[in-house]
C-alpha cells in the first residue's frame, strides 16, 4: 500500500484565471482545431467535442445534427449491422466512430460491415483499460484496420496512455468514474480525478505525438474550457447532450391544458441495471451495477444546447487572449479554490 500526496483535480476544484487580451469579440476566435492521427498520417478538422457511445445519446441522430457544428459522435454499439451499413453509407457520417467492446461477436460485427462499407473511425471501449486482453486487442484492431482512426480507453494514467498509444491508438479516452450517471467509484472505490487525469495523460501522448479525449465530468461548458485548457484534445460529453430530440431515451409527458407535453426523458449508464437488463437480460452473478437511471429534463433539439457549449468555449478563450482552440492549454492559469483558495496551479 502507498499513498500520494499531491493533489489531484476535478474540475470543480480550479478555475481559470483571467489574462490580459487583445480579443475584442467571441467571432474574433476560432473554436476548431486540425489534428493528424499518429498511426493513419490522417488529418481531421473541426470542433473536438464527442458525443458518449450511450445508447441515449450516441445516435445516427445526433450525428447528423452535430455534423454542421464539426462536432463528432461515437455512435453506441448495439445497432445492428444493416443500420449501420445504411448509416457509413450517409455523408452525415463522415464525423462518427464505430462504436465496439472486445467480445468476438463486436468484432464479427465490425468485419461485416466494414466489408460492405469502409470505417475510418473506431471507437474500442471498456470501462477498465488497465487489461492486457484490451491492450491485445487494441494491437488487433490497428493490424486489422491501419487506415482507421482508432480511439481506445478508458484509462486515467499516464503509463497506461503510452501502452495504448504503443498498441495502435490514435486517440486515448480518459476517465474513469467522472459520469453523472456512473457509480464505479461509489462501487468500487476505484477512479481519478478528471481533470488531473486529463493532465498528466495527455502529457504523456502529446510526448508521443498521440491524442487523448475528456471522457466524463463536465456539467457545465465551462468545463469544456478547463478540459481543454488541461491539455485534452477531444471532450466526449454524455449528460450535458442528453435529454433531446436526437436522443434514444425514454420521454415522459404530462398533460397541461388538455395537451401532452413532454418534460423528461430517461438517461442511464452503461453499466447501469437499466442497460444491462435491456442488453444482456440482467446483471451478471459476478458483478454489480455500476451505473444509475435518472430522469432529465426534456431540452428539444440540441441545435441550442450546442450553441451554448460552444459560445462558452469562445467566450473563455476571449478572456484568456487565446484566438484559436490549441492556444487555449499555453494560455490557461488554473487556481485551485476552496480548501486550496488561491493556490496557483498552472503557468
């Protein structure tokens, strides 16, 4: 047993503190960013934010509304195989990763359709990426697959990082229990605070020309901006996107005025009693539940929402002087509050 000292960081614990700018408008910067995928030498431009492979939020959907804002979607893995055929046959695609885990049946699956229609995105997710049978299959999936953006995790330190950016990843997901709607560190008493993970994993792939994605722990956009001011170069976002009308969830209405109105909508983890029943015809004798079932409100198209995640990040880069999104880590100062009220942590 050892313990460590240092602080670690949700992105509660900090913010950003003001510098001077010569920025006189939020049009004046630019929220898209150009990145090349160390194992394909691929370029992709856009706004680096991911909706989460839920199967509430990770939709054909929601791909094709957020295709117009550059914004990315990794669809959820239990489509079946002629909808997703049709679907990477759309050009509203061209932003969505094919979602999977590591049972032989998600391979299967991913064969088939790559067979009738090329995939250029993969997204390998599990919960735990600490596993030497994820990181082999992660090396599986590059020799399978070398033109495919290959994104893997999730996983909160850096060695880890480096063994999955190693393997044959392009993009690393981070985070591990940061979910509103995750139980696994009530569960298992395992996790890391998001924000300091994002932190010390990208700055062990940015040493290997890889790339790491913010996975969990935003409620607010400002989190956004703290999430990319710690260095993560995509932000994949789950509740903050769930509750409208690209969603799959489960909406409740009321009756007002002798109409039906909705007002909520159904949103739950992956790992959630919920999913597992719906999924695998219940939780498994060997483990437990690790995520909750919520209600949230219903929000309609997420056209606003998207604006607003937006127009937070620019205007916390106009408060920063940064004009374009990869300024935004050299710009940021973090300052640690509460119990730590006015400690700097940062540069």
């Amino acid at each position: 047993m050892r313990i460590e000292n240092d602080p670690k960081l949700d992105f509660r614990d900090v913010l950003i503190r003001p510098k001077r700018s010569t920025l006189g408008s939020r049009a004046h910067v630019d929220v898209n960013r150009t990145f090349r995928f160390a194992h394909t030498g691929k370029d992709w431009t856009g706004f680096p934010l991911i909706a989460a492979n839920m199967d509430v939020v990770g939709t054909m959907a929601m791909a094709r509304a957020l295709l117009k804002h550059g914004a990315m979607v990794a669809l959820h893995k239990h489509y079946n195989a002629d909808d997703l055929v049709a679907f990477f046959r759309e050009k509203e695609s061209a932003n969505a990763f094919y979602s999977l885990g590591t049972t032989d049946s998600d391979h299967d699956k991913l064969k088939h359709v790559h067979k009738q229609v090329p995939i250029s995105k993969i997204c390998l997710d599990v919960a735990n990426g600490y596993t030497e049978k994820f990181v082999d299959t992660v090396k599986a999936t590059r020799e399978a697959f070398p033109d495919a953006a290959i994104m893997a995790g999730n996983v909160v330190t850096g060695d880890m990082t480096e063994a999955l950016l190693l393997a044959g990843a392009d993009i690393v997901k981070v985070g591990i229990g940061p979910g509103s709607v995750c139980t696994t560190r009530k569960m298992t008493g395992v996790g890391y605070p998001q924000l300091s993970a994002i932190i010390e994993c990208a700055d062990a792939a940015h040493g290997l020309k890889g790339l790491v994605c913010g996975d969990g722990g935003c409620t607010v956009p400002g989190d956004l901006a703290k999430a990319y001011g710690g260095g993560a170069d995509f932000v994949m976002l789950g509740g903050m996107l769930a509750g409208h009308d690209e969603c799959e969830g489960e909406i409740r209405y009321e009756e007002h005025d002798g109409e039906k109105v909705a007002v909520g909508m159904t949103f739950y983890g992956m790992s959630s009693d919920t999913a597992m029943k719906r999924y695998s015809g219940g939780v498994a004798k060997y483990r437990a539940s690790e995520g909750k079932t919520v209600e949230v409100p219903y929000r309609g198209p997420v056209e606003d929402t998207m604006q607003e995640l937006m127009g937070g990040v620019r205007s916390a880069m106009t408060y920063i002087g940064a004009v374009s999104l990869k300024e935004v880590p050299k710009r940021t100062t973090f300052i640690m509050v509460g119990s730590q009220l006015n400690t700097v942590f940062g540069s």
